[in-house]
C-alpha cells in the first residue's frame, strides 16, 4: 500500500476499499504518512466526498487507533451530549447535572474552544480551583459520586482523530461533512456511552449554515452511532443569534448558575430541557422529569458536588473583567437580528477565545447581550457591554460587531425561530 495511490485514488473521485482506509489511518497516527500527504488527502475528500461505507470505515479506524472507556460497572445506565459547537453554548454545564440528578451518569469528555466558538473546559476553568484533567480512576470516582464529570479526553482516545483535527484546523479542511462526522463519533463511540444526543447547529455561528447541511451531518452521526450499538439522536437547533444572553468564559458560568437555580434566560433553559428529556428518554429512564429537578435544587445540588469533586469552590465569587465598555441601541423599536458569528468573533478577540492551541484565554472577557431578536430597544440605551482585562482589545471587538444588528419600527411583526428546528433519529 501507498499513500500516493490512495491521494491519487479520492482525487480522481474513487471510492476508498476498507484495506486503503485502515492502512492510511493507521500510518498516518503512526508517523509513517506524513502531514502534507495527509493534507492532500484530507482536501481530496472535502471536495469530492466519502460515501457511508467509507465514512463507517474511516470512523472505526480511528476509534481503533486508541483505547475504548468502559462505564459498564457503573449502577446506572450512561447518556452524554455532543453539541457541534455555537456561540454563547453553555448548554453542557447545567445540562449534565440537571441529567446526573435525574438518575443517569453523564461521563462528558469535552473540549478547548478555537476560534469564534467557545470551550466547556474553558468555561469550567473560571471557577477557582476546578480541574480538566482527570485519569480514567479519578473520572469513575467523581461518576460515583456526583452522578456527572466533565473532563478533558485524555491522549489515549483517538489519537488519530487528535492529530487529525491539528492538521485540518490549519490546512482549510474542517467544512467536510464526513471529517466532521467521523471525527465526533469516533470520540463518542470510544468514549463508551450507552446513549448520545447530538445538538446540531444551525446557522451563522456554527460550521453548517443551512437546514439542509445540518441534516446530512446529523443523519450520518446517527447512523454512525447506532451502528456501533449506541442509541443515538440528533437536534438541528438554531445559531443564528446566540443562545442566551452571554458569550465568554465567566460569564457564561453565571448565567449556568441561574438556570440550575431555575431561572435564567428561556432559550438556554427550553433548550437544556430539550435535550435532558432526549438523553433520559435515550438511557432508558423517561419518566423522569427535568423540570421539577431544576426547580427543586437537585440540578444544583449535582452541580455543586460535581464542582467540589474536581477540586473547585462552587462558593468561590467568579472572576470580573478590569475593563467594560457598552454599545448602545442605534434606533427605538424592536431588534431584529443579533449576528451569533460577530459576537462570537467579538468575545474573541476580547480575550474569551484563542486563535492557537497554545494561547491562554481571559477568564472574564466576553460579551454580555441586554436584548435579543423580538425585544424592544430604545435609543441610547445599553445593548451590549463588552468585558475584557485588555481594553486595546475594544476596538477590534468593535469592528467585528459593525453591522452585526438590525432595529425595526416598533410595530414591525416579529416571530423568533423555535429553539429546535427538527429531530432525527
Ligand atoms: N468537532 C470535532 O470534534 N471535530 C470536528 O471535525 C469538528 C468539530
């Protein structure tokens, strides 16, 4: 086998035999196919695709190139959650104890964020004290006692997707239906969930900006999924505005704490309920009810617990930026478009997100939002107020938030997008 003849065999629009797939996969992860060969190849399948048979195959070999988690000891059946990543997508932190306290085990292996779309660890790591890295002992010992962990996937997990996804972050090949696809499943599958709910985004600030796109993606996940024995479902949901009404670190851990106290802002708390009653429904318990444990503080009594057990101060006041500045409302009436993809790029560049791996992120930058699409503004009023600890910073927030909203006369009718657009699975 060579890896000229497999390049050469997707460019001219060729399907890959399962022997090719699993040779390149393997050489790749150890060395012996090198990055600017798998480049070529990962451009070759963004432009002319990979069918379901390749993309099943190409999936299996990278779950085969690591280890597998096993949570089959735990007393309680498993369900996790996948978002393809928004802006202002804190969902992950109220939903996993809401669904820890309403009797699963959530095992939530996340991620760092890059570019305009924030990271769960990042968010988490606000919180004094509190630990993203945990060896798979440490991970079962907060399961057991907390219900949820949400930790960072360790290096065994994978390994192929995880230099994969360094190569196509830097070579313009992210946008691949199957890369992307196989790429989450490969984790989630050698994650070992019994049951997972995919939430796919759709719109401005996420990687699938039509309907159409977000079905093929979500589709081929479910399938990938229960082909490997894991009950899997997908939501399209919207992300043309952001979810809620904070993007950054801290920020967005504060607006968590207000919906597991049973308030907070309705898109996050009718979207966290949306996708609990998925993940109960898909472990096997779906009489269990959501709401009551948001409204009754056992969410929150989960959440605290799981705080503590990784070594953070669920007490502890979260970080504030030295510096704010506001954007006031241009026009009195009704606001009819927040881009989520320009306050994404804003809370960015105000020091929420990093453009390398490496770089640290600001725990308090962000961006806070005083409206969203369908509320009135008035002029001269508050409409955003940017935080950052680096006020040279502001002004390239700013630039990115230029056209980025649209005001209406009052009157102007209104309807905002249903938070889930459609199920598949
Ligand atoms: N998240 C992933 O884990 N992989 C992708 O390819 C895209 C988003």
């Amino acid at each position: 086998m060579d890896v000229i003849s497999v390049i050469r065999a997707k460019r001219d629009r060729e399907e890959l035999s399962d022997g090719q797939i699993d040779w390149v996969v393997d050489a790749y992860t150890r060395g012996a196919v090198a990055d600017e060969q798998m480049s070529a190849l990962a451009m070759a399948i963004l432009l002319n695709g990979m069918n379901r048979r390749e993309i099943a195959r190409w999936t299996a070999a990278m779950i085969a190139s690591g280890d597998r988690m096993d949570f089959s000891s735990l007393p309680r059946p498993t369900a996790d959650k996948h978002s393809t990543g928004g802006v202002g997508d804190k969902i992950t932190l109220p939903l996993a104890p809401l669904v820890a306290a309403c009797g699963a085990a959530v095992p939530q292996l996340s991620g760092r964020g890059l570019g305009h779309t924030g990271g769960t660890l990042d968010k988490l790591e606000s919180i004094p004290g509190w630990r993203a890295g945990l060896s798979t002992a440490e991970m079962l010992s907060v399961l057991g006692s907390a219900g949820c962990v949400v930790c960072a996937a360790g290096d065994g997990l994978a390994p192929a997707d995880r230099k994969l996804y360094a190569l196509r972050d830097v070579t313009g090949t992210v946008e691949s239906i199957p890369l992307i696809a196989s790429s989450i499943m490969s984790k989630k599958i050698a994650e070992g969930t019994g049951s997972l709910v995919l939430d796919v985004k759709v719109g401005s600030g996420a990687f699938m900006k039509t309907l159409a796109d977000a079905r093929e993606l979500a589709s081929t996940m479910v399938g990938l999924g229960t082909d490997h024995g894991v009950r899997t479902v997908a939501l399209l949901t919207g992300m043309d505005t952001p979810l809620g009404r904070t993007a950054g670190n801290a920020l967005e851990v504060r607006e968590s704490l207000d919906v597991l106290a049973g308030g907070g802002p309705a898109d996050v708390v009718d979207l966290t309920l949306a996708l609990a009653r998925e993940m109960l429904a898909a472990a096997g318990l779906p009489d269990a009810d959501p709401a009551r444990a948001l409204a009754d503080g056992s969410a929150m009594d989960a959440w605290r617990r799981m705080i503590a057990a990784q070594g953070g101060d669920p007490d502890a006041p979260l970080p504030t930026a030295r510096e704010r500045h506001t954007v006031t409302a241009p026009a009195t009436g009704v606001l009819t478009r927040l881009d989520a993809y320009a306050v994404g790029v804003a809370a960015w560049r105000l020091g929420a997100g990093r453009a390398r791996k490496e770089d640290p992120v600001q725990a308090a930058a962000g961006v806070e939002l005083h409206a969203k699409p369908g509320d009135r503004v008035t002029e001269g009023a508050p409409l955003l107020t940017l935080h950052t600890d680096t006020p040279d910073r502001i002004p390239s927030a700013l630039d990115a938030l230029t056209g980025a909203y649209d005001t209406a006369p009052a009157d102007t009718p209104f309807t905002a997008p249903p938070v889930v657009l459609e199920r598949v699975g």
